[in-house]
C-alpha cells in the first residue's frame, strides 16, 4: 500500500516536472535570424575608351562594365531587383558629371533571371555594361571643355589632335537582390584623352 502510494506521488511530481520544463522552454524566444554578411561583391571591371572607328572624334564613347559575384560558400537564390547607380565625374572640373540610373536592362545576359529570380553558384559572376557618350546630367559633351592647347603640335592620329589626358572616377551602389541591400563597389579612376578632327574626312574622322 505505500509503494502504491509513493509510485503515485513520484509519477504526480514527475508530471509537475515535465510540466515546468515544457513552460519554461516555451517562454525561451528562438534566437534571432541573422543573414550572412558578404555574400555579394561588386566592382568595376573594364573601362575601355571606344576606338575611332567605333566612336570618332565629336563622338567619342566609354565603355564600362560591372560584375557581380557570389563571394559565398552556398548557391544565392532569391527575387532580384537590379536599381541603383552608377556616377561618373570629371576629377579636375567635379561639376561635371554623368549618372546613370542602373537597371535589370543593363544585364549582359538576361537569361540568368528566370521568373524575377536569379541563382548565383559560388564563384559566378553576372556583368553589367553602360556605354557613355561623354555628355554630363546637363547634356555637356566634356571633351569641348578639355585642353587642346597648342593643337598643331599635338597630333596623335592622322587628321586627329589629342587634348590633355584627363582622370574620371566612376562609384557604384548597386541593389541585387532586397534582402542583402544596396552594395558599394569601390571607386575607380580611369584616364580618358579627348580627340578632335583636324580635318573631315577619312582616317578616321568621317
């Protein structure tokens, strides 16, 4: 009869204690979520002044790409929504200046977003290309401003004339996918040498 009595009591006090335990833990917040940090890189690659028989004289262009890259040790895959942008300014006259508004449109290859989403393995890289004509937010076409002084001795070309070498630097924010945020991609300088016709005609001023 006190067994009975002491195995009932035990087997009461054990549920008092399972009780207490299942409480307790339930009172216990689970930790909070933390993303990985450095997933994503960004940086400017190539910045490359187009050749006279892409872009001549009075026309001259830049082009600049931008890659991405899954710095992670897992596949990234997530909703995109490419927004950010890209500034471009004159380092000896910073008020002029070019912005360009980067967008999905600005991809290489499109095809890596399928369904609004795109799946980075670790070590791939996705580039954007921005083409640059050289004209400031107010429409300036900055090679008129550059110096061509003492042109007839300066010749670099045939029927071609080349200003002074001039420094741009170009900075990037960048928005790929909304739960990593805006990413900045160091900022880069880059030398560009206005040309001018001396002569219309061919090579390579036509």
């Amino acid at each position: 009869m006190i067994c009975n009595k002491f195995s009932a009591f035990a087997r009461k006090s054990l549920s008092y204690v399972t009780i207490a335990i299942v409480s307790l833990s339930c009172r216990e917040s689970l930790p909070t979520y933390i993303p990985p940090q450095h997933v994503l890189s960004v940086n400017v690659t190539s910045i490359e002044q187009l050749n006279d028989h892409v872009a001549p004289p009075g026309h001259q262009e830049v082009q600049i790409i931008l890659s991405g890259e899954n710095t992670y040790d897992e596949v990234i895959q997530d909703t995109v929504d490419f927004k950010g942008t890209m500034l471009i300014w004159w380092q000896r006259k910073p008020d002029y200046f070019k912005t360009f508004y980067l967008s999905q449109n600005y991809l290489t290859d499109p095809s890596l977003v399928h369904n609004r989403q795109m799946l980075l393995i670790p070590g791939q890289q996705f580039s954007m290309s921005v083409i640059w004509d050289l004209r400031s937010d107010d429409g300036i076409y900055l090679p008129s401003d550059m110096d061509f002084y003492n042109l007839r001795q300066r010749y670099c070309d045939p029927n071609v004339r080349c200003a002074n070498p001039e420094i741009f630097v170009v900075e990037v924010s960048l928005n790929v996918y909304d739960r990593l945020g805006y990413i900045s991609a160091p900022a880069v300088q880059f030398t560009f040498v206005g040309r001018e016709c001396d002569i219309e005609g061919y090579p390579p001023c036509n």
